[in-house]
C-alpha cells in the first residue's frame, strides 16, 4: 500500500499548509514513515512541520562546484549530501530542494540528484511533494507518476485560474495522474457558483472548501508550525473529513 501526492498552486494560497495537515494525517493514520519533499525553492515545510533545517540539495549544488574532496568523485559526494540533508522527524523524512545562489550550469548536478531523489524515493510508501509556486516545475518531469494532484487555491480569480492551468499542463505531459482535487482556502463565504474554467476542469466532488480559520491565522501570525493545528480548529476539520475521503479514494 501507498501514496504519492503532488501539491500544487499559486503561491500564498496556503499549499505548504495544506501539505503539512496531509502529512500530519498519514502519520497519524499509521501511514508512516512519509518522505515530504519541499520542492520550493523558497523552503518552509519544515516550519510548517515544526523541525529544523540545516541544509538543502541547493546548498549541495553550490558545494559541489568547489568542496568536493580528492578522491572522491561527484556522484558518491552527493550522495553523501543528499543523506546530510535529511531531516528525520516524528514519524516522517524531509528534504528541502532550495536552489542555487550563483551563476552557472547545474545540469550535471541537478542529473545527479534526480537520479539520487528517484532512488530515494523508492525507499517510502508515501510521498509528499510540496512543489514550487506556478507551473514551470511540473515542465520538468520532476515527478512522472503522482496517484493525486492536490492544487490549493484562495478563493480570487487567479488562484482557480492558475489551478486549471496546472491541470491543462500536466495533462499535455507524459505524466500519469490517478486523480486530482481542488481545494480552495480561506474561504469567508461559499461562492454560489464557480468560473467556467473551473467548472470544466474540475468535476462537483473533484472541489473542496477549507473556511478561513483564526486559529490559523494566529499560527501563522506568531510562527507555530501550522501542521499541529488543534483537532477542533475549522481547518484541521475540513482537512481530515478530506483526507479520509482521498485515501480511502487514491491509497494504492
């Protein structure tokens, strides 16, 4: 049995939280240990999961212009960086993608860790991929088979535009998607209607509501990893009635 999710969605809408409930739910459902991923280069998963992060594979990529040792060749040392840069938590593993801060090619690098994370990967159930803001990172077949795409979006035009979007894309690449949700965040009052876009991109049961939530926002507010939400907070709530739904669903 198994699971790998790929988040998805406009940035600021709430996706690495979001991540961070599902992650928390595996875990907690027995679901464990769950590899999670920060895919973003602006890495903050591990906030929201509440664990300390020392090192990225952008840091890696950077290193391994200079530092690596005599004798040792590339591969066997990012290898060595990829085990560095994993945080073991409760129940879970993360490692956090970062990006590089100079100029230059990081091809060579960047094979090299894609080929280090697919072997990885292999090692966990339950995969969760917190992916960078945007679309541009689903172009790179970072991730070729994802059982649910999980696109989080606020209830503005733009965010639900930017989810069809990121489903009109991987549709056209050679990725296999079991199924896919939206669900919108933050929402005061449940709109009447939806946009055509999301209308056609999204079947009824293929969207779901998260309310705005205060607990949340005083969370965020004052840096509590937002995962550990209280099990009454209206969010925690909607997220677990969710999440039941899609792994009864999409768990393999």
């Amino acid at each position: 049995m198994g699971l790998t999710v790929a988040m998805g969605g406009k940035g600021g809408t709430g996706k690495t939280t979001v991540a961070g409930l599902l992650i928390r739910y595996l875990i907690d459902h027995g679901m464990k240990p769950v590899l999670a991923v920060d895919a973003d280069s602006n890495s903050n998963l591990n906030e929201v999961l509440g664990v300390a992060l020392n090192e990225t594979l952008g840091d890696a990529r950077e290193q391994m212009k200079t530092d690596v040792p005599v004798g040792m060749t590339k591969d066997i040392y990012m290898e060595l960086k990829v085990e560095q840069s994993l945080v073991e938590g409760d129940g879970f593993d993360l490692i956090a993608m970062g990006r590089p801060e100079g100029a230059g090619c990081y091809c060579a690098a960047n094979n090299l860790l894609s080929g280090l994370l697919d072997r990885l990967i292999e090692s966990y159930d339950y995969l969760v991929v917190d992916n960078e803001a945007g679309m541009e990172h689903f172009s790179r077949l970072t991730q070729k088979d994802i059982d649910l795409l999980l696109l989080v979006s606020d209830p503005s035009r733009r965010g639900l535009t930017a989810a069809c979007r990121i489903v009109e894309l991987v549709a056209s690449l050679p990725i296999r998607i079991g199924g896919k949700m939206l669900v919108v965040n933050q929402v005061r009052v449940t709109p009447e209607s939806w946009p055509e876009d999301v209308i056609k991109t999204f079947k009824e049961d293929e969207i779901a509501i998260f309310p705005a939530d205060p607990v949340l926002a005083e969370y965020d507010r004052t840096g509590k990893p937002t995962a550990l939400l209280p099990a009454d907070s209206a969010v925690a709530q909607a997220a677990m009635a969710l999440f039941d739904a899609l792994i009864a669903k999409y768990r393999k």
